[in-house]
C-alpha cells in the first residue's frame, strides 16, 4: 500500500513538472520577431478603416491598444488571430512577414514605445 502512494505521488509530481515546463510563462515578453514601425504603417493601410490605431476607442472593433491590453494577448494568439476566418472582418491574406510586421505593433502598444509619439 505504501509502495502504490509513493509510486502515485512520484508520478504526481512528474506530471505537474512536466506540465510547469510546458507553460509558456513569458507570454507577455513573447517577442514577435517583427518590426513594429512597419507595422503600424501596415495597419494604418490595411485596418484603420475598421480599427482604432492609436488610442482608445470607445466602440466595436476594438482598438488596437484594446486588443494589446487583453491579458490574452500573445504573438501566437494574434497570429492565429489574424490567420483564421471571422464574420465581422473581411478576409484579408497577409503574408507572414506582414502578420510579425502586425504583430510586433499591436505588442508593442502594451509597453512604453517611440512609436506612440
């Protein structure tokens, strides 16, 4: 009996070290190996008709400083984000460079930029 609870116990805590090592624990400071000056200007051409760039808005779509606000908000979460289909937004393709491009802006509004100016 003793044997099966430290044998239960043992693979107890491999499972729970396993599961710790797999955690991604800096999403926040997850680098989306893009450029964020290019994408800004990449958003300004392509989501500013729909999308508040700079600052908050008050109304539906969310703003891009919204969106970087979320506590949800990863470079992995806004790239599947932005390669899945939605009702509410058109169908655009970016490439992949573009989407880091983007993806670099929207992180980026989450932290003190030069951007921001």
């Amino acid at each position: 009996m003793r044997d099966d609870l430290v044998q239960r116990s043992t693979i107890a805590c491999c499972v729970l070290a396993v599961a710790t090592l797999a955690l991604p624990a800096p999403l926040l400071a997850q680098s989306a190996g893009g450029d964020p000056a290019r994408g800004r200007a990449l958003a300004g051409s392509m989501c500013a008709s729909c999308h508040r760039i700079e600052g908050k808005n008050l109304d539906a779509p969310p703003g891009f400083a919204a969106v970087a606000a979320m506590p949800s908000t990863t470079a992995l979460s806004l790239k599947v984000f932005l390669r899945s289909n939605h009702k509410e937004m058109p169908n655009l393709i970016i490439s992949d460079t573009d989407t880091d491009d983007i993806v670099a802006y929207i992180l980026s509004l989450n932290r003190p930029s030069v951007l921001r100016q």
